[in-house]
C-alpha cells in the first residue's frame, strides 16, 4: 500500500474506504489496524468512516485525525485565534482607510487576512508580492500592492502562529523528517477525501504517498479523462472538476482504484465525464458524444424539476422527501443556498420532519443572535418606537426575574405601544416613561414597570449616542453591559435570564467572551463596524440540534457531497450565483497579479464546487431543482446544469431529447404533488362577502364632527365602524412627516399665532415676527426630524409675507371671534349631535361673520364642496343658529392656504350653499331611522382609494360595481 489512489464518483466513499483497508490489513493481527492513521479533510469525512467501521462489528480502530490538526500533532504551538490576527491587521486597514470615505474596516480586513491565510498555505512570503508588476494597472491597484507589502511584511514575517502557516510548516517538516528516515510513523498513514486544494494539504498528501505505507485516496476521481486533457488542467482551465487533481497526478502518477466497487451509474458518469469539459473543448461533445450510446439508461435516475420560483422549488422538493420517507428511502438534499434549505425544512414542518442539517442553525438567526445583533446596532440611529418596541418585545428581553415577570412584562409592552402609537414621543426616553407611568389611574404594577424601563433607557441611551471611533475594548464592554441589563430586565439578573441559555446563549457567550478578550488589540471602532464584526463573530458559528431528526433525512453542504452522495441525492438551487456560488471580487489583487504572485485564480473555487456537483450528481438517483425566477428576477441555469442539457440536446439520435423530456416529466410530477399539497381544499373555501351596507338599531349613531360628514357620504360603512363599532386603526409605529402631519402642525402655528388675537394696529412687520415665531415654537415641539423642521420652516418663511400682509388687511375689517374652539349643536326632533372646531371665525365691523379653513394643501373646488366637503357650509349653518355667540349672517366663506403661494380663495355665501343644512338634516334623519344602511365605499374620491376598514368590509371580495346588501345587525 502506497502511492496515490482514487474512488470514482457516485460510490460510498467512507464504507469503500474502510472495506479497502480491512481487506489489505486481512492478514495482519487484528492490534495492527490501531496502528494505521487516517487523515481526513472535514469532520463529516471522519464521522463517516469511524460510523463505517462501527458497521463491522467490534475491532480496533484506527487513529483517525483532521489534517487541520497538523500543526499540534507535529508539536508546534497552539495557532493564535484568528480573531487576535485579524484585530492586528485591522489597524493597517484602518489607518489606509481615514482618506477613504464608505469602506468598511472588518470587511477589508477579513478579505486581507484571507489572503494573507492563502499565501500561508501556498508557502509564499512577503517576497512573493515583489514579482507582482502593477505598473500597467489602475491606480487603485497599484496603492492596493503597495499597502498590501507592507501589510505582508509586517503579518507574514517571523515565526509562524496562523493556523495556516502552522500547518504548512508542520507538512514541511514530517515530509524532511520521513524523506530521511526521521520519525517514521509506527504503521500506515493514510490521507482520506481531500482534493488537495491548499498547498499545505498538497505537501502533505505527497510526503504521505511517498511513503512504504502511505497512500491518499482521492474522493470522485473521473478515468475517463483523455491524457491531453489531463495536460491540459495541469497548465490552467481552473474551473474544471479534475482540477485540483491535476497537480497530484502530475506529481504521483495516475491513481490506482482504492477498491473494484463501479459507481452506481456508470454511464452517468461518463455523461457527465463529457459535459463538463473545459469550454475550448467542448468540440468532443461531437467527436465522443456518439460514443456514449444510448442515454435513456443514463438519464433513467435523473429527475428534473424546475420551478417558476424559489417557493415552488422548496414545496416540491419537501413533497419529494416526504415520499421518500413513506417507502423508508434514505434522502439528501445537497445545496449551497441556505435559503432553500430554511424553505425545506419550514415545508417538512407540515409532516412533523425535522432533517438532519449538517450546517444546523446560523447563530445570527437564534434569538440569543437576534438579541446581540439588535443590541449592538442601536448606536447606528436614534432609539425610535420602532427600536424601543423590538428590544422590549425580543424573546430574550425582561427575563431575569421569573416566568410571571417575564408576563407582565409583555402586558406592559402592550399598552406602551398603544400609547406611544398615539402620543409618542417617536424618540422615547426616560422621561416619557415616567410621564406615561405617572398618569392618573395607572396601576402600581405598571407603574413599577415604567420606572424600570426608564431607568434602564436612563443608563442606555448615554451608552449609545455616540457611534463614533471608540477604542474596541470599551465597545465590547457597552455591548455586553447593555445586553445583560435589558435581558435582565426590570428586577431581573443576567445570569437569571435566558440570554446565555441553551445551546445557542453557549455558544452566544462564548462569542462574546472571545471578542471580549481579543478586544484591547483593535483600533478604535465606530458602531457601524463594532456591528460588523461581531454579526461575522456570530455568523461563523452555528447551532446544531440532532436529538430529533428524522433517521432518513439529512441536508448537507456541497462539500461533505464528496463523501455522503450515496442513494437518493437532491442537488438543490441549481442557478448561476446559487450554485456555484458568485466569486468575491479581490479587492487587493487582479487577476495577473495573483498569477504574477504565485496564488490560484479566483476559479479555483469554481473548480471545487463543480467537483462536488460531480460526485453528487453521480449518487444512484438523482434530483436536480432550481427555480426559474428568484425573488428580484428572472434566474440562469447552474452552468453545469446548462453543459448536461445541451449535451443531451444535441444528440438527438442517440435520445438526448427525449431523456431530457422525461427527465423534466418526472420532475413535472412533484411540482403537481406540492401544488396540490398547498392548494386550498373544496371544503376550505370561504364564500366571498358582499357589498356591506349595516343596519345598526337605531339610533346608531349620535354624534358626528363637520370634518367627518365627507366620510360619512363618501364611506358610510367607515362611521359605522368608527362610531358604532368603535374600532379604530392603530397609528403607526413610526410616525411618519406626511401631509396629513404637516398639516397637524400648520393648524397648530396658526392656532399659536391667533392665541391672543393680533390687533389691527399691529404692523406687518411684527406680524411676520410673530408667525416665524410661533413656527419655531410648534416645530421644536412637534417636528422630531432636524431636517423635516428646516424645511418646513423654510417653506412657511417662503410664504410669511403673504399670509401677514393678507392677515393684516384683515384684521382692518373684524376680529377673531373663535380659532379652533370646539361647539356642538343638537338637531332639533333628533338625537344627534353635530361638533364642530372651526379654524377661526371672524366677526366683520358690521356685525355679520367670515368662516375660514386652512388648508396645507389645495382647497377643494365649489362642486366637491356641495357634493362632499360640507365642513364650511354647515360651520356657517350653525354660526346662523347661534352656535359661537349670537345668531350671525354669514358674508363669506374662505379658504387660507398655508402651502402654494399663501393665497385665500373666496368660496361665497348663497342659498345654495345655504341649503346643505337641510339636506344634512334629511342625510342624518335617514340614518337615524333606518331608511339608509352604512354602505361601504359609497362614493370614494378615486377609485381604488384604500379606507381604514377596507379589510373589515373584505373588499376585494366584492367591487364597488356590486350593489350593496343590506344587513340588520346588533339586534338583540
């Protein structure tokens, strides 16, 4: 046993492992097999073969290592954590970007200590960079070379302590010692599953080979390469599957087979041998296709399902796995997009299947992760409602003093939300929950509660307001402070909470420990990069949970298909930047100049991931999905995807066509299946609702203000719903500067300006003063957004002189008799009550009144105001009853615009105008009585027009063209 072997794709690499070895240990003592060691490239790969081994019953087994572990088992140091180099490297970066506006430190950092691990392992040093001639380059590049010296100079020069240059010197040193006879190991050495990508593990894999009983076995080899395309990956065409083989076998010699097992589909894998050769040689689909034969037996355990989205995708494939379970099938679902396999596993929830996910939970999306990651971006914008409520809400939030405390808490959260919808602030502070805490009838209870969620808003926003540069130690200590204070909560400890519990608060603790510890090496960090980092702390780290997963089900990475493509194999997400995925681009290196260096091109990585499409799509029977559209656009095929259907396309005498129609009609067949699993049942369908028109007793309704009177013709069911039913919509979370608010605060600057009245003697000039300066007063007040202030500020500036100029002319005829005062007045032989707030009301030396409306926006057209907007018609109606004082005549009616030019329009006053009263009085009286029925989206001012209670009337079901059905409700 020694030299280089190989076992061909689709066959079960771990139990052809160990059966290889068991037969050439068959005549040694059963102690000899505790002498052999097994490197192997992943943990997946170990676990795989010690489960093999498990298989044969008792033995000994043999010391199985990761070659990740060279480094310990050579005796050199420990490596240093990754963490601690890149915090180093991160001052570099940090000082190379303080003219560079937008980049981000731990982004470059990490792609610079990425690079700086790949030099490492191809055993190159800071000299490598000088033979790298950037004098043709961009500018950009060159100031990226000479950076990129100094930082090699500085991280690569001196004893090594990065895992990676640990593990190259530990490979260079067993390949000197065994080449001389030193340090012999005591039996058979054997490297299992590698591709030898790195050049550390290439170093390796070749010591091993060259030695009496060493051999590397190479996982998915393809014989069916001819020698001058064997050549030809020697010299470049990166992305081809055999690539990272060429080397070895350069090196080695051909491999030997490990064992005489055949794949499972031999003529798949010579379909595929010739599908995904190098682009410049795809002229032998020509030459060789014909020397495939027939492909309907090739293409038998292939299925094809192409969905027209990413949800269609995963309902078909957990349709899929869900059949394979019911006939007792082992299944695997092989993807690189995580968002498809988190699709999956939400659809097996219907059948109560749990996978066995080899990438388990991302951290980052555990609540422990959720929680630190909200934490740690609340320095990046002011705490707003929406902010506040998120923290208060979090699973994790308030749960140091007890279950019933943890209750209360959420009780409390709701009616703070409540309140803060309605009143605000929309930057809550301490102050704001003492004052909501304190109002009159609060309970203790909650009261308490408000307290102690001030006092922790006390301690945090000083915490937070600075996102600035802050040395990273103190960062870290910020971030944890405030994560253990709002998990505890109010009367609450940290350790008493759930945010170190379980598995994921573990591994979230340890995060933060190791951040914590490795910190005082950082440079000064803003908040938006303290975020960063840590979200890429949390994100390398994963949760698993294996104590329920079904036996039969598991979700791999692309990677561990080296080893465990065996049986049934869905191959997931086969589109362009799915599968392979999309290259980073290098922001240090070109193209040329990474040749130039010494370093692999960026295509290396697409060589690997069309290694594992081989050896996957090599498994007995095979699934390929991907979705046609994604969630923004149209998608492209996986590359490997496209070569095998145009292959199969263009042999049409040999049955390529056909095999791809079938393959494509097997996959049809699921995608009908998961269609008809989502689709609503006959007897779930709901009948579709009318037209709603209610019929409340009477009377219904009792009182209504002049501003609602246009909803009341336009939506009657609105009224119904707000007065009647009292239901009304909660205000947004986070208030929003709109017209509507605009016009709140412009109303609200009037009211000051007029509260006490101006006197006619007053100048114009100290009229202007006086309205900028009620402005500045309600906008401070009102307006939390700086530059929504200034530029509403700006624009009533831009309309001072006229509004005074014409406020002045007016206070020349009368005087404010009422501004934004509320009355009411009864309808005679009716209960009902009509309110009123007039904008302001002006009494005219001769006795007789003018009613005015603001309006931020345009006034509404004599028309609409007979038809609709009756508010100033029947304020005038009751100015004639003697509403606001003693019976008036009305002169006219105005309109003021507090937007436009400044302009007031005349709307007049005349029997027509005077005639809405009673047409009002009949419009209440047929409601009163019975005789109308609240009919919803009576007559709205556009079609389509959203309404408050548009789900509650379940429009959609019904259009404003159906007649509305009248409906008596609340009888008793």
């Amino acid at each position: 046993m020694q030299g280089l072997y190989a076992l061909p794709a689709g066959v079960d690499f771990a139990a052809e492992l160990v059966r290889g070895l068991r037969d050439r240990m068959a005549d040694r003592p059963p102690e000899a097999m505790a002498a052999v060691t097994i490197h192997c490239n992943s943990g997946h790969t170990l676990r795989g073969i010690e489960a093999a081994f498990h298989r044969h019953g008792a033995l000994l087994l043999p010391r199985l290592r990761l070659i990740a572990d060279l480094g310990s088992e050579a005796g050199l140091p420990p490596p240093a954590a990754p963490l601690a180099r890149l915090l180093d490297l991160s001052h570099l970066v940090a000082r190379a970007l303080r003219a560079e506006d937008g980049q981000s430190v731990p982004a470059l950092t990490r792609s610079l200590a990425a690079l700086m691990a790949e030099m490492q392992s191809e055993g190159l040093d800071a000299e490598a960079l000088d033979a790298v001639d950037a004098a043709d380059h961009a500018a950009h590049w060159q100031r990226a070379l000479t950076f990129l010296r100094i930082a090699a100079g500085f991280h690569l020069d001196g004893a090594p302590v990065d895992r990676e240059a640990l593990q190259r010197r530990a490979a260079q040193m067993l390949a000197e010692d065994w080449a001389e006879g030193r340090n012999l190991p005591p039996g058979p050495v054997i490297v299992a599953g590698s591709t030898g990508s790195h050049g550390a593990t290439r170093l390796f894999m070749q010591a091993v080979a060259a030695l009496p009983g060493g051999a590397v076995v190479l996982p998915g080899h393809d014989p069916h390469l001819p020698p001058e395309l064997q050549a030809r990956l020697i010299e470049g065409d990166e992305d081809h599957p055999q690539a990272r083989f060429a080397p070895l076998i350069a090196a080695m010699g051909a491999p030997r087979p490990w064992t005489d097992a055949a794949p499972p589909a031999p003529q798949r894998n010579r379909l595929l041998s010739l599908a995904l050769r190098p682009a410049p040689v795809t002229d032998q689909w020509v030459a060789q296709g014909p020397s495939l034969g027939d492909l309907g037996p090739a293409c038998a355990g292939m299925t094809l399902i192409e969905a027209d989205d990413p949800a269609s995708e995963a309902g078909a494939i957990a349709v899929l796995i869900r059949d394979a379970v019911h006939h007792g099938r082992a299944v695997t679902l092989i993807a690189a997009d995580r968002t498809l396999t988190r699709r999956v596993t939400a659809a097996l929830d219907r059948w109560a299947i749990r996978p066995d996910d080899s990438a388990g939970a991302p951290l980052p999306l555990t609540a422990a992760g959720l929680f630190l990651r909200h934490v740690a971006e609340l320095p990046l914008a002011a705490l707003d409602i929406v902010a506040l409520l998120v923290l208060l809400k979090h699973p994790l939030t308030a749960t140091g003093a007890g279950h019933d405390a943890r209750g209360a808490h959420l009780l409390h959260t709701r009616e703070l939300e409540l309140h803060l919808r309605k009143h605000g602030p929309v930057f809550p502070d301490g102050a704001a929950l003492r004052a909501w805490g304190d109002r009159p009838r609060t309970p203790p209870a909650r009261r308490d509660w408000a307290q102690g969620i001030a006092a922790l808003l006390d301690e945090t926003l000083p915490l937070i307001a600075d996102p600035g540069p802050l040395p990273l130690a103190e960062r870290a200590a910020r971030h944890l402070h405030l994560a253990e204070i709002w998990a505890a909560g109010p009367g609450g400890t940290a350790a008493a909470s759930r945010l170190y519990a379980e598995r994921a608060g573990d591994k979230a603790r340890a995060v933060l420990d190791h951040v914590a510890r490795h910190a005082p090496r950082g440079p000064e960090t803003s908040a938006h990069d303290f975020a960063e980092l840590l979200g890429a702390e949390l994100q390398a780290q994963a949760v698993r949970v294996e104590a329920d997963a079904h036996p039969l089900v598991r979700i791999r990475g692309p990677r561990e298909a080296r080893t465990e493509a065996v049986g049934l194999v869905i191959l997931g997400g086969l589109t362009e930047g799915g599968w392979p995925q999309a290259l980073d681009p290098d922001p240090w290196l070109s193209r040329p100049m990474r040749r130039q260096a010494g370093l692999t091109l960026p295509e290396r990585r697409i060589g690997l991931s069309a290694h594992d499409f081989q050896i996957a799509a090599a498994a007995d029977e095979i699934v390929l999905t991907r979705a046609r559209r994604s969630d923004e656009a149209e998608t492209i095929p996986s590359r490997w995807l496209n070569r095998l259907l145009n292959l199969l396309g263009g042999l049409p005498a040999q049955g390529g066509p056909a095999a791809v129609a079938a393959m494509k009609a097997r996959g049809q067949r699921w995608l009908d299946l998961a269609a008809a699993v989502a689709a609503p049942q006959p007897g779930d369908h709901a009948r579709l609702a009318p037209r709603p028109s209610p019929l409340p007793p009477a009377p219904a309704l009792r009182e209504l203000s002049v501003t609602a009177v246009a909803r009341l013709i336009r939506d009657p069911y609105a009224i119904y719903a707000d007065k009647v039913l009292r239901l009304r919509p909660l205000d947004p979370l986070r208030p929003a500067p709109d017209a509507a608010e605009r016009g709140n605060v412009l109303h609200d600057i009037v009211r000051r300006f007029l509260t006490p009245p101006p006197g006619p003697a007053d100048p114009p000039e100290a009229l202007r003063v006086r309205l900028l300066g009620a402005a500045d007063e309600v906008l401070a007040q009102q307006v939390p957004w700086p530059s929504v202030r200034m530029f509403w500020r700006a624009r009533i500036a831009g309309i001072a002189d006229r509004l005074v100029a014409d406020e002045h002319d007016r206070l020349q005829d009368g005087a404010p008799l009422t501004v934004e005062t509320r009355h009411s007045l009864a309808l005679p032989g009716l209960d009902f009550t009509l309110t009123a707030r007039p904008d302001r009301i002006d009494r005219l030396q001769d006795g007789t009144a003018v009613i005015y409306d603001y309006k931020s926006g345009a006034p509404p057209k004599r028309a609409k105001v007979l038809a609709f907007d009756k508010q100033l018609p029947l304020e005038a109606a009751m100015a004639q009853r003697g509403v606001f004082g003693a019976p008036m005549e009305i002169a006219d009616l105005r309109y003021i615009r507090l937007g436009g030019q400044g302009e007031t329009e005349a709307l007049g006053w005349d029997d027509e105008l005077a005639a809405t009263w009673d047409q009002f009085v009949l419009l209440v009286a047929g409601y009163l009585g019975g005789e109308h029925g609240f009919t919803a989206r009576r007559a709205m001012e556009r079609t389509g027009h959203g309404s408050a209670y548009d789900h509650l009337s379940r429009y959609g079901e019904w259009s404003e063209a159906d007649p509305p059905q009248r409906m008596r409700v609340g009888d008793a």
